[in-house]
C-alpha cells in the first residue's frame, strides 16, 4: 500500500502523469501492472481505508494523499464503479426500491 500512496503522491504533486508513473514501474520492476492501475483493480476506497490504519498506527509516513482522498469522496472506487484513477467505462446502476412490508 505505501507504493500506492507514493504514486497518488507522486501525480498529485504533478512529478508524472498517471502513464508515466504505471509504466514506469512496469518497465522498471518488471511489475504486471503499475501502482495506480493496481489501485483500481483493488479499490480505491479499500486502500484508502488500509492507508488510514497504517497512518493511525504507525504516523505521519503513511498519510493518506490528499488525491486519493478526493478520489473516494468522488465516488471514483476503480474498476468496480467503471471510474478510478483511469476510466472503465460506465456502467450503468439500478437502485432497487425497498419493498413495502
């Protein structure tokens, strides 16, 4: 997870665009998939709430990113919501209504 937030990190602070740091990573470790795009496939709700954890346990170091925070206000979990970080494409949500006992 700290790898995930060093990316957020790093494109909130404008050091790489969201390409550039996946396939960065890709190319210099030999990783599947780049931080950021891993963050979509587990959520980004999920590694902010890991994130937070980390920070109340063990300090400022593992701050969540302010990005990755507006992110999951937003609304924009990753692939499972068609919208993270990049885009899925959207798809689309019926809301059941509550039977009526």
């Amino acid at each position: 997870m700290p790898m995930i937030n060093e990316a957020f990190w790093a494109l909130y602070t404008g050091v790489a665009t969201k390409e550039d740091i996946d396939t960065g990573m890709k190319l210099g470790t030999n990783h599947p998939m780049g931080p950021l795009q891993l963050a979509d496939f587990i959520g980004l709700d999920v590694c902010l709430s890991v994130l937070r954890v980390l920070h109340n346990g063990l300090g400022d170091k593992y701050s969540p990113c302010p990005l990755l925070v507006q992110y999951v206000d937003a609304g924009r979990f990753g692939k499972k919501r068609g919208v993270g970080v990049y885009s899925y494409g959207q798809k689309s949500f019926s809301v059941k209504p509550k039977s009526s006992l």
